[in-house]
C-alpha cells in the first residue's frame, strides 16, 4: 500500500454487497465513501467501519443524477481525500416479461446502472490519472447472459461489461485498472425481492439455488467483497478488462 491511505468510494452500499464491500476495503485500511440514495442510510454502514477503527463518510446521491454525483466527488475529496479506489455498484430492480415492461421500468434501470456507472466514473478518473493510480471495478452478474424477466437489468449488466473493457483501454495509460465483478445468486434484499416478485419462499429460493450451484451454496456479499477487495489491491495492477464472475462455478 500506499504511505497514505487509499480513498475509496462505493455506491450502493447501504446494505448488501456495497456495504460489505465497504467494511472490506476499510479493513484493508483504505477510508471509504458510503454512498447511497439517501445518507441516513448510510449509517448504518459507517458506524460499522468506525466501530471496527476504519474512517468513512455517508454520502447521499442519485448516481443517475451528474450534479449530485460531482458534488458528491467533490466532498469525498474535501473530507476524505482525493478517491482513487470506485467501486460502482448501485443497482435497483425493475423486473418485469418484456410486454410488461413500461419505459420507467426501463429508464429507471438504465440510469442507475448504466448512466450511474458512467457519471462516477467520469468524475472520479480525473483524481486517478493525476495520480497515475486507480482502481475501478464495476458490478455485473451473471443476469448479463439472459435472465427471463429482467430484459432492462440484462441489458444494463452486459452495457456495463462492454463500459468496463473500453475504459480500461482508455485509463490503462495512466495506471488505472477497471474490471467487473458478476456475481451469481448472492442472499441479499434484492433476491429476496425477487423471490417475494415470483411468489416463492426465499429460504425455498435459495434452496432451489444452490442445488445449481457446483459449490452447492449461494454466495454471500463477502464473497463478492473479497474479490472487490483484490481487484482493488496494489498487487492487482496488471488485470484489467476482466470480468470475473462470482458465482460458484463456471460461467461463460
């Protein structure tokens, strides 16, 4: 590591794998930006860092919103430090068959992940390439090879692997890495929702799971944070591009 400590933000990380990933990187002594919608609900999230004797800051944004993402950059690098650690991994669900699916569903969908993925991004590279370090690492899954019902998230996780390969093309001169992390079915809120969308039990659901999983479990957001934490380490300066699915076993 660096003789300062890294600044890392991750969006989306109120709950679920950001907030994991959060705790993670701030056990690997790096200060961390919470952020999330709304910053009470970030409190939760740093408490926990702060308790653990890491440094954080809640920070509430739209990530689908440029204004409040700049801002948002702008405070981090104020209080925190200039952020060269990004972690996008702010998502929603708007799952729904594709006759079904109104413009909002998919609007929605898009600006989180896509559009959010991209402002982030834009606003955050600015403080890596001055620094000739980053470490960019964006959220897919495995959704992004097909996934009945969920046309816009599909389509939002595969854009973001194809926005992962190009940008590493573009920052990898200036010594900043991006890659992307698909995970598999991972126990969070949002695949309990989607078990509460398709009226089954969520312990049956993840049953049903894990019996296609060749480890035979689902996975945990730790599981997706531990492999966060290594794309974001010192020691993975020379993998970029990647997508590395989380998933339990092979994946295309």
């Amino acid at each position: 590591m660096s003789e300062e400590p890294r600044v890392a933000i991750v969006t989306g990380a109120a709950r679920g794998i950001g907030a994991a990933t959060a705790r993670r990187l701030a056990a690997d002594r790096m200060a961390v930006a919470v952020v999330d919608i709304e910053e009470a609900a970030t409190k939760e999230t740093v408490d926990a860092i702060a308790a653990a004797g890491g440094r954080a800051l809640g920070v509430g944004a739209d990530v689908s919103d440029r204004d409040q993402v700049e801002a948002a950059v702008a405070r981090i690098a104020t209080e925190l430090g200039a952020p060269t650690v990004l972690v996008n991994n702010a998502g929603v669900l708007r799952d729904n068959l594709l006759f079904k699916m109104t413009n909002a569903d998919w609007d929605t969908v898009m600006g989180v992940h896509l559009r959010g993925a991209f402002l982030f991004s834009q606003a955050a590279q600015k403080h890596m390439v001055e620094r000739k370090w980053g470490r960019i690492v964006n959220l897919s899954s495995t959704s992004a090879l097909g996934n009945r019902g969920q046309a816009n998230y599909a389509a939002a996780k595969a854009g973001l692997q194809g926005f992962t390969k190009t940008l590493a093309i573009e920052l990898g001169p200036f010594g900043v890495t991006v890659n992307a992390v698909a995970p598999g079915f991972i126990v969070t809120d949002m695949t309990a929702a989607t078990a509460a969308r398709m009226k089954v039990d969520f312990d049956d659901f993840q049953k049903h799971a894990a019996a296609e999983i060749p480890v035979r479990r689902p996975g945990r957001p730790e599981d997706v944070a531990h492999t966060i934490s290594f794309l974001a380490s010192e020691g993975a300066g020379f993998v970029s591009g990647q997508v590395i699915y989380v998933a339990g076993g092979p994946r295309d």
